[in-house]
C-alpha cells in the first residue's frame, strides 16, 4: 500500500508491516491535540487493513516522544485538560484494544505522555540511553494515562509505585530486568530492531495472534477502564491545584518549582 501522511503522523508500509511515524522532529515529537487525533486516526487505519500484520511505533529524528507540548500543557484549564486528556486515553485504549500488534521503539526520549504512550504496546524496544520515564510529580500533578493502572500490571505496584511518587528515569536496563521492555538495544539501532521484531510477528499465524491479543483483554478481573476513570478523576482535581501552574511555570522559566501542597 501508499504511504499515508497525515499532518503530525505517516504511515509507510513495508511488505505486511506498517511503520506509524509521530512526525514533529522540530518539537521532539512532543504531542498536541492534533497530532493525538492524527495519531489515533493512524492506528485504526493499520489496525483496520487486513493486509497489514504488525505495527511498528516509532518517531521521527532522534527521539520517540518528549511528552506532551509543555506550552500547550501549561495554558489548558482543568476543563481543557479534562477533555484533552481524554482524547489522548482513546488514542491508548486503541493501541490497547488493536488485534494487530504493536511494537515501540523507544529513542532519545520516552518522557510522561511518551512513556504513557508504549504501555499499551505489545513489545518494546529501549535505547540504552534513552530517558525513559515520567516525571509528572516535578510538575505538580502526577501521571494518570496509564501509569497506576497499565504500569502496575507489566511491572508489579511496587515498581510502579517508585517510578511515579520518584518521577525519576528508569534506567535502561533496569527496565529490562523488570520486564517493562522486551530488549535495550544501541540508540542508533531501536528503530531497525522494532522494525525487525515486527517482521518477525507478521510471520506468525495471523489469526492466532489476532485471537492471542484479544484473550490478552480479559487477563485482570478489574476493568481496566474503571481504574483508568478513577485515574483521571483525581488527576483532574490535581491539575486545578496551584502547584500544577507553579510546576509548568517552573519548567518553562528553567528553576526549581516551589510546590504549596495547594
């Protein structure tokens, strides 16, 4: 098949693999509205194509994905955010909910939004010197796509526990003896092995895989979108509070916030 630009996402098609690209290197692949909705619209597109067996996620340039855009971030009001947000979780309960597999390569940077982002992949792929974590504490909220719900069920609550109340990176390959990525790779070679990897899945019974991802769904006896929309509760009522502007403010200013609890 063509490949497929978007706006802010392309797809490019490689025999029976699909490579969906975020495509803004000039903002580190930092996400906004648009290329949220773009993103989305191109792994239904994938996920829908019976001609395509696996799905590569990758960015464009050096880096994965910086998170979401820190300005757009900061100007939003809780009912923005609220409705934002949301949009962002379809685009996870997409990747989550696709029959065709998926795997992240995960370059220069998998930061909050980014790493939120390759939970709900399949497979992994880490830079050995990628920043890979979410900082959302040092900004005066806390991460809520994923981070307490997803993470505690690849890593155990122990884990996920540190790397959120820490919000430091996890080291690369720390994240692999805790199985949080399938393998750490050399920086310069993460998107040729997600690649690899993918090729390696559109060689498997189709079918069966298909079948294998959606017997994956009913794994845990809690639904996952109930913990997810107490997730997103309590972190909108975070994302009103003083310190969520003095943490963004903070970061913009380049200094070290000065949270009030408030």
């Amino acid at each position: 098949m063509p490949s497929m630009e978007n706006g802010h996402v392309r797809i490019e098609y490689d025999d029976r693999r699909a490579d969906v690209i975020i495509d803004r290197p000039d903002k580190r692949n930092a996400l906004n509205e648009a290329a949220v909705a773009d993103l989305t619209e191109a792994i239904r597109r994938v996920d829908a194509d019976d001609d395509v067996r696996a799905v590569a996620l990758l960015g464009e340039g050096h880096v994965f994905c910086a998170g979401f855009q820190l300005e757009m971030m900061h100007e939003k009001d809780v009912d923005e955010h609220d409705e934002f947000q949301r949009s962002f979780r379809t685009l996870l309960n997409t990747i989550d909910e696709s029959t065709t597999p998926v795997v992240a390569g995960i370059k220069g940077a998998g930061i909050a939004g980014g790493f939120e982002l390759t939970l709900p992949a399949d497979l992994r792929v880490l830079g050995e010197e990628t920043k890979y974590g979410i900082i959302e504490v040092t900004l005066g909220i806390f991460p809520h796509q994923g981070s307490t719900q997803r993470l505690p069920r690849i890593v155990g609550i122990g884990k996920a526990k540190e790397l959120v109340l820490t919000g430091e990176y996890i080291d690369p390959e720390e994240a692999d003896r805790c199985d949080l990525v399938t393998e750490v790779v050399p920086e310069a070679d993460v998107d040729a092995r997600a690649r690899e990897l993918a090729d390696d899945l559109t060689e498997k019974a189709p079918l069966g895989i298909r079948n294998a991802l959606e017997a994956f769904q009913a794994t845990f006896d809690v639904p996952l979108e109930d913990g997810l929309e107490t997730e997103h509760r309590l972190a909108m009522q975070v994302y009103g509070s003083r310190d969520r502007k003095e943490g963004f403010e903070a970061r913009l200013e380049g200094r070290e916030p000065e949270f009030e609890g408030r």
